[in-house]
C-alpha cells in the first residue's frame, strides 16, 4: 500500500491523465487486496476520488456494467490497462449526459418571482460571464475529430476492398459518400443539426446497401459548446453501433480528446462492421 500511494502521488505531479490514474489505482488496489472483503467498493470509491477532485462524477458501475467491468479487471490482469480505461470514460460520459439532461428539467415555476429567478438562472447560469464565442471551440476539435475518422474509414475502405471486394467474387464494393444523418432509435438526447452538423460515411455497395457512418451534431436545442458523435450503421433501420454517444465540449484539450475519441471510434466501428456481418 505504501508503494502504491508513492506511485499515486508521482503520477499526480507527472500530470497523468485522471481517466488513466483512476483506471490504475483501482486496478492495482484490487490487486494487493488489503481487506477480506469490500476491496472491489473501497477501489470503485478510490477512483471516484479522484474524478471528483478532477471536477468529474464519481464511478457507478451498473448491473449492465458488470459483465464488461469484470473483463476489463481480467485483461488488466494480464497488463492491459486500456479496456478498464475505456469504461470509466463510458463511466463518465454517461454521467454527464444524465447531468445536462436533468439540468434541463427546470424547477417548476408557480409565481413570478420564481419565474424571474428561473431566468436570471438561464441567463447568468454555470457559464455566467463566459464569452459565446469560446463554445466555438467544441466546434473546431470536432471538425479535427472528423478527420480522424475520415482517415480511419479510408483505411478501413482500402482493407475492405482488399479482403472481401477483390477477392471473393461476391460483387461487394466500398466507397465514401454523402449521406444525410438519420438518427439511431435510442439516444439519450435529441441531435440539434441546425448548429452543428458533419458526417463521415463508409458505403457498402451491394442489394441492400448499407453504409457505416460517422456523424457529429450539437446537443441541446441552443448550442452550449457540447457536440454528440455517433457511428451508424445505416440502410433500412438506422442502428446505433457505439455503445454511448462520444461527447466533445469547449474546454477539453484536443491531445486529450483526441486520444478518447481514437478508441472509442475504433471501438464503435468494430461493432458497426459485426452489425454488418450480422445482417448478411
């Protein structure tokens, strides 16, 4: 324990990112197994700790987490960190979607001083005092974020033709195109395409086409500095293939962002071309 809080604090002054600490922590604190029982609470409770010193929400592993959450403790068993990583920034994300979205539902107002209060709280509120024009910048790592991809899906298109297009005979062709963004059934809020709109799309040519698609839009009905992203596979039934929407807001740094968003596309794109695969 003495080594792992030495560890702890040389990462903290090394500025180790929060979601890679949290991930380490408690996976190492499961691993030494100080008490005979409640390790598994105490580490969930470490790693909240510092998400809430980072500003973020405390780790709450689901039911529907679990399965996923007991895999990734056993890859990092064998030295793999990234899985564990990846669902506490799924962690957070959600977390976050459910905060903007309670933020949403207002007090209800019965008189007019409330009404004015309520207001004042939609004028001044957590952004009290910030430039609009800082939101932009939610809109600017977006756009790069849409070059990875689009990068990443013309990787994807050259190994597609290469594998299946040329050699099985089967009359199967890939190629980007252009298609108008149609929202998956199940989001956990409404795309806003008026103040932010781009995708990326992978075409499957062959009766029924399909195509796999990348696509980013604002969130919220006024544009707040938060952008959604979602890979699709669309062609009949528009189906989410990411397992929680990627979420860009105006004050994270791009390296950072960058580096959630390459493995949850790649993530997100595996379940889009098994969907695929599925619908053969």
């Amino acid at each position: 324990m003495q080594r792992l809080l030495e560890m702890h604090e040389r990462h903290e002054k090394s500025g180790v990112p929060i979601e890679v600490e949290a991930a380490w922590i408690h996976h190492r604190f499961t691993q030494i197994h100080p008490y005979q029982d409640g390790n598994g609470r105490v580490a969930r409770a470490l790693a909240s700790l510092g998400f809430i010193r980072a500003g973020w929400f405390p780790v709450v592993v689901t039911r529907d987490d679990r399965a996923r959450y007991i895999d990734a403790l056993e890859v990092a068993d064998e030295g793999e960190l990234r899985s564990l990583v990846s669902l506490f920034v799924d962690v957070q994300k959600r977390a976050l979607f459910q905060a903007t979205q309670a933020a949403a539902d207002v007090q209800q107002v019965h008189t007019v001083d409330e009404a004015i209060a309520a207001l004042k709280r939609v004028l001044a509120g957590p952004a009290r005092g910030l430039d609009p024009t800082v939101w932009l910048k939610a809109k600017d790592n977006a756009d790069l974020l849409m070059e990875v991809a689009e990068e990443r899906l013309k990787e994807i298109t050259k190994s597609l033709t290469a594998e299946i297009g040329k050699t099985t005979g089967i009359g199967f062709s890939f190629m980007p195109i252009t298609v108008t963004f149609s929202a998956p059934d199940k989001l956990p809020y409404k795309p806003n395409t008026d103040d932010y709109s781009r995708n990326k799309t992978l075409s499957i040519s062959r009766e029924p086409s399909k195509w796999i698609q990348v696509n980013a839009h604002a969130i919220g009905s006024k544009f707040r500095g938060l952008i959604g992203i979602q890979v699709v596979l669309g062609g009949g039934r528009t189906i989410s293939a990411s397992a929680d929407p990627f979420q860009v807001n105006y004050a994270e740094a791009y390296p950072n962002l960058e580096r959630r968003f390459r493995v949850w596309l790649e993530e997100s794109l595996v379940n889009a071309l098994t969907l695929w695969r599925k619908s053969l």
